[in-house]
C-alpha cells in the first residue's frame, strides 16, 4: 500500500508533536510537511517548519490540523484551494465558525471532531441515548478536567457531549447551554445545560456527564491515561477521509454509528 503523505499542523504544539510521532510509527503515513504559524530555525525528525502556504501543503494528501481558529481558517482556505482533505482536531469555535467549516466542506472532504478518542464518540453516542431515555424529568450537567495550559474552557469535548445531550432532547444546543464555570468544587445542574471545567496539573482529560431527577444520579465518564489515543484517532481518521468525496464528517461517521 503506497503511504499517505500527510502534513502536521501546530507541529509544535502538544498534540502536533505526538501526532508526529505517532504517524513516524503508523506504516500508513509518510510525514513530509510540518507547519507552525511562526518560523522555526530547527528541524523535526528531518523536516524543516514552514508557514502554512500553498507550497508547503501541495504534495500532501491530508492534512492534520490542531491549532486555533485562526489558523484552522487559514489551513482550509489553501487546502480548499489546492482540494486537500484536512481532519481538524482544533476546538474553540463560535457558532457562525462552525457554520463557515460547513461551507468548506461543500468543496473538500473535512473530519472534524472535538475529540478524536474512539471511547468519548463512543460516549457521545450513549450520552444521545441516555438524553433521549431519560426526557425533561432529568436535569444535567457536564464535568470536564485538563491540565493547567489548556487555554480554552469548556473543552471542545464538553461542548460536544453538550451536543449529545442535546441531540438527545431534539433541542438547539445553543438555545440551552447554561452556566459555564472555571475550577469549582461544586456546580449545580440546570434546566439547561451547565458546565464545570478543572484546569490542574498534567490532566490528560477526564470527562463525566450527569443526569439527574433529584431521586437517582446517572454517570458516564471517561478518563484518558495516554496522550497517543489521540494522535492514533486522528491517523485513523485521516486514513478513513481518503476515500471520502468532500462532505462533513464525524468520528460517528468513522465508527459507523446510526
């Protein structure tokens, strides 16, 4: 099988570097493109960081993005140019940022997931369940801890188990989202949906989702003890968009859930 050249985007970031190493391990890929959104003077595992250009992305064939928005659009932008499939890992997005990925995908194939763990799409999927089977008698919440760097709150996770809540209750998502707190002990549930997110130490990412009636508590949690469960979800969705026409698609979409 001939390899999948692949560029690595914020391959200088936390999960760039793992992807990097992850994919120098997968005999599926050749790593032949590292970008960064500054210029860096060294090279990496023989690979010198460029810009995001149309030079440097026109002999992949998928590009990995986690970045940030900014970047993300920049990416897309060229890779929608040139017709590369691109996976984007990077979460922070509002609303209308969401909707300007969508129209990108009119044009390319795009996997985009906040989380690219085969057990959290595996938890979303049983969180849309639970919502579903449970109804308005239950009120919820969403729990979510990182280490101490992560920036953005909640996590791109959370907000997408907030969706699977949601999808659950056939509701908007953005019309009940609740309260969004920072480092609490305690957080209360809501008719909406509240989250609480714990930035500490080197947390790789724990996630728990909530539902209760005041009589009972239901719990689904996931707790992630290895960095590379990520970087390998990522590479097995790259290899799974190479036979995609352009679209939006899902780690559900991967994992073939209905």
């Amino acid at each position: 099988m001939k390899k999948i050249n692949l560029a690595v985007t914020g391959c200088q970031g936390r999960m760039g570097r793992q992807i990097i190493q992850s994919a120098s391990m997968n005999k599926n890929f050749k790593v032949i493109t590292l970008t960064e959104n500054r210029k860096i003077n060294k090279k990496i595992k023989g690979i010198r960081p460029s810009l995001n250009t149309e030079e440097a992305f026109e002999k992949v064939n998928v590009i990995i993005d986690f970045t940030i928005p900014k970047c993300t659009f920049e990416i897309l932008k060229i890779a929608t140019k040139l017709k590369k499939r691109v996976v984007i890992g990077t979460t922070g997005f509002s609303k209308e940022e969401e909707m300007k990925i969508k129209n990108y995908s009119k044009k390319i194939p795009i996997l985009k997931a906040g989380n690219m763990s085969l057990g959290i799409n595996l938890l979303m999927y049983l969180t849309e369940i639970a919502s579903k089977s449970l109804g308005n008698k239950f009120l919820c919440k969403v729990f979510e801890a990182h280490h101490k760097l992560k920036k953005d709150h909640p996590s791109g996770t959370a907000l997408m188990l907030g969706q699977g809540i949601a999808i659950g209750k056939k509701r908007n998502f953005y019309r009940i989202i609740g309260n969004k707190y920072l480092n609490k002990k305690n957080f209360p549930y809501g008719k909406k949906i509240n989250f609480n997110s714990v930035r500490k130490g080197k947390i790789i990412g724990e996630h728990e989702v909530l539902f209760s009636s005041g009589k009972e508590i239901i719990k689904l949690n996931h707790e992630a003890f290895d960095r590379t469960l990520y970087s390998e979800g990522a590479l097995t969705a790259a290899k799974w968009l190479m036979n995609k026409n352009a679209g939006f698609y899902s780690m559900r979409d991967l994992m073939n859930f209905k």
